[in-house]
C-alpha cells in the first residue's frame, strides 16, 4: 500500500528488528533521510551509534517526496521578509545554498550512485494575484545574488538552473552502507513508545527491549511524545502523486496549487488534487522555519520541514553534529528549538481551527448509515459511535472512532482508502493499521 517509484525501483537492504537489551552512546530515533544523515556525519567521533525506525528504514517522507534539491521553495523568501525581517529570509537562503552545495559534494566523495542531475526548476502561476507574489521572489532572490530569469509558458514563470533532482532511497541506502563500515547499528520495526530520563542517561522503550543510552536524536516527521507542545506549534500536509509518461525535462511547482510537474529518465511525477498513485505528508512548522537543535542538554530535536526536506536533512545534520561537538553554526540560532512566531503563525491558525472542529466536533454530527464496498464512515450503532468500513468483498470491519493519539474523531479517505486524524494527521489503512504517525497505536478494532 502507498508504495512510491522510489521502492518500486530500489532493493530495500534487510535489517534485524530489536531482540533484545542494549547500550548505545547516541540513539537516533527515526530512519528516514535525517536521522540516517545524522548518523552518517556522527560516524567518526568514535561513539557508538544506532539507530531504530518503526518499520524500514526510509519508507516514510523520504520515500514519498519529489526528490528535488533546490533553493526555490515556494514562497518562502518573500514570507520570512514579511514576518521576520530580510536578515533572515538571507540566513534561510545561505543555508539552503549550503546545504545544496553539500549534498552534491557528498555524493561526488562517496560516489554514490542515485541519479543525481543537474536541472532547471521553475516556479509558476496562471492567477494575476499569485504572479505578483512571484514578483516578488523574484526580487529577493535577485538581491541574494542569484541569477534567476524568468520564461514566458506561464502568465509568470521564474526558473533558476543548477538545481538537482536525485534517487533519494538509492542516496539513503548508499549512506546507511558507510554508516554500517563505522559499526553503527540500525534496527527496523522497532517502535519507541517510552522515553524515561534519568540524571545522565536516557531509558528507551523499544518494542520489549530497553535502550540505555546518552544522547537522544529525534529525527521523526512528527513528535509522538509530548514533550515541547510541538505537535501545537506544527501540523501535517498531505499531497497526491501519479505517475504519468514524461513530457518535459523541466521541474515545474504551481504556486496556484494546480500542478506541479518532477521529470525522471521515462516518466514523471505530478502533483495535483486527482493524483493516486501514492501520497506523501511532511510537517509544516507554524513559525516558518523548522526545529532543528538542543531542546534539552543531551537530547535533540529536528522537525517541520515543509516539504523542503532533501535540503533540511542534510543541513539538519551538520547543526546536529556540531551542537553535539560543541562547535559553532552558523544556522544554530536560526533554526533553535526555543522561540515560536504568533505573527508568523496567523496564516495557518484558520486551517488549524478548522482541522480541530472536525476532529472534536463536526465529525459527531455527520454519519452515514449505508455503505458502498470500499467506502467506509462513522456510523451509530446501538447507540454506540463506531467507525466502519465495508470491504470490496462485503465484509464490514468495525474500529472506535477515535485516534489513540489524542481521541480526535476519524476521516475516512475513499480515494488513498484511508482512515486519517483531522487533527494531527495521524493515517490508518483501511483495516486499522498504523500507517503514520504521530500516534503509536492502530485503530482499536470493535466487534
């Protein structure tokens, strides 16, 4: 289910599942693109790693993205000028540029093979309104020294080249090979459902196994713990890709939320609202800028990348290695995990009350009493809330109707056929099972 052209084209390498009690100096909690891009710059300061991941090591965001590298991101130039101030939307920028540059110098030195190329990347709008709005990153962008042009396919259309599109599960896997030459351990289907701190050392429950170790690293999507409030201070967007024949060799993104276009050797990839072959969710942070840092001495946090997470994660890790060596960074203060913007976050608070509305109090007023297969619905049964699903078989499968993260009532997506939290976008199959967090549990199924 939900399975990308990413695993559709890669041999996933097998890894042991966590069998019993362990040490560790540093423990990474998540195997996607940053938590593997942590262990692999951590590698040679002589501490022993590992590494655990609820399921297979990059078979979340990292597998479900467009894989594109580059400095073009929306609009967000124009947005950390309007709520910050100019100083630093430029820091974002050298950092993104820096990042862009590492990626390719990494896999020049190791020489990996992840179809990393060279491309233009474009952004465009067909609306007046948005055109303007892309005047203006045009502008910003101009002023930070880049040599941006724009095109005429669209009413505005601003492209910048030496840009990189890449294989991303080949780029991890290549990583997590180098990481294994250092003895650094990586276990899959390994969940951490508890973390109890002690004085000078951290306690981690894993599976029904215990991880004694020093430093924690979490580099999940989303917090599953509580701790911080952040799952507050961020929330989860979901986009829809197909897979169609290639047409283009340019990499398109719709500022209009139209479509967005990602070119590979023989196809492509598009984004828009009817796409099914799979769908991808990243956290967009409500500040603006992701949590990247020290939360606590010995434990560190990395989240919220908004879709920006091939550059994120690479960057991401060198602050990660630095902080831990207690070197300088440039980006440190930029991306702390100690302030929150109220300014910044007034663009999201109407869809963040909107999504809370449905999980604690719409969603009980609208059932459906009759199903078609494969549709399923909240429905009252016995004067019991129950949610309910019919199979393509004719068989009705019965859960409760509440997210085990923080009891918000379940949507079900007829298109991906999913179960998903409006809340904090928790995503179950359509059977129950846990497909993304930041919930630990499945559905509870009732009879």
């Amino acid at each position: 289910m939900n399975e990308s052209y990413w695993q559709k084209t890669t041999k996933h390498p097998c890894f042991k599942q966590l069998n019993k009690d362990i040490k560790t100096d540093i423990l990474i909690i998540g195997g996607g693109l940053s938590g593997i891009s942590c262990a692999y710059q951590l590698k040679d300061t002589s501490k022993k790693i590992t590494v655990v991941e609820k399921d297979l090591l990059g078979s979340h965001t990292s597998v479900h993205t467009t894989a594109k590298i580059t400095l073009l991101q929306g609009l967000i130039y124009q947005k950390l000028v309007k709520y910050y101030n100019i100083e630093i939307a430029y820091l974002y920028y050298q950092s993104q540029k820096e990042a862009l540059q590492g990626i390719k110098d990494l896999i020049n030195k190791e020489q990996i093979e992840c179809c990393f190329k060279e491309c233009v990347m474009s952004l465009y709008s067909d609306d007046l309104k948005n055109a303007t709005k892309l005047d203006k990153e045009y502008h910003y962008l101009k002023l930070f020294g880049e040599d941006i042009f724009e095109e005429n396919k669209h009413l505005k259309m601003i492209s910048l080249k030496n840009q990189y599109l890449f294989h991303p599960l080949k780029y991890l896997y290549a990583l997590v090979e180098k990481c294994q030459n250092e003895n650094i351990d990586f276990y899959e289907h390994s969940l951490v459902h508890q973390i109890i701190r002690h004085k000078d050392y951290f306690k981690v429950k894993v599976n029904n196994h215990t991880i004694i170790c020093k430093d924690i690293i979490h580099a999940t999507r989303y917090p599953f713990i509580k701790k911080g409030l952040y799952f507050l201070k961020m929330f989860q967007s979901l986009e829809s890709i197909d897979l169609k024949q290639k047409t283009d060799n340019q990499c398109n993104l719709s500022i209009d939320l139209i479509q967005s276009y990602r070119p590979l050797k023989n196809h492509a990839l598009i984004i828009n609202s009817n796409s099914k072959d799979w769908f991808g969710q990243d956290t967009i942070p409500l500040r603006g800028l992701p949590y990247i840092g020290r939360y606590k001495e010995h434990e560190y946090f990395i989240y919220g990348f908004q879709k920006w997470g091939m550059t994120n994660s690479f960057l991401a890790s060198k602050i990660i290695k630095d902080l831990y060596l207690n070197k300088e960074n440039a980006y440190t203060s930029l991306f702390s995990c100690h302030y929150f913007s109220f300014n910044y976050s007034k663009m999201y608070f109407k869809q963040m009350i909107h999504h809370l509305y449905l999980g604690y109090i719409k969603l009980h007023f609208i059932k459906k009493k009759h199903l078609n297969k494969g549709q399923g619905t909240l429905m009252k049964i016995n004067h019991h809330l129950l949610a309910v699903y019919l199979d393509k078989q004719g068989k009705y499968h019965y859960f409760s109707p509440y997210c085990p993260h923080l009891k918000c009532l379940l949507m079900f997506d007829e298109k991906h056929q999913i179960w998903h939290c409006p809340c904090h976008q928790s995503i179950f199959d359509c059977y129950g099972k846990l497909i993304e967090g930041p919930s630990l549990k499945n559905m509870k199924k009732r009879k």
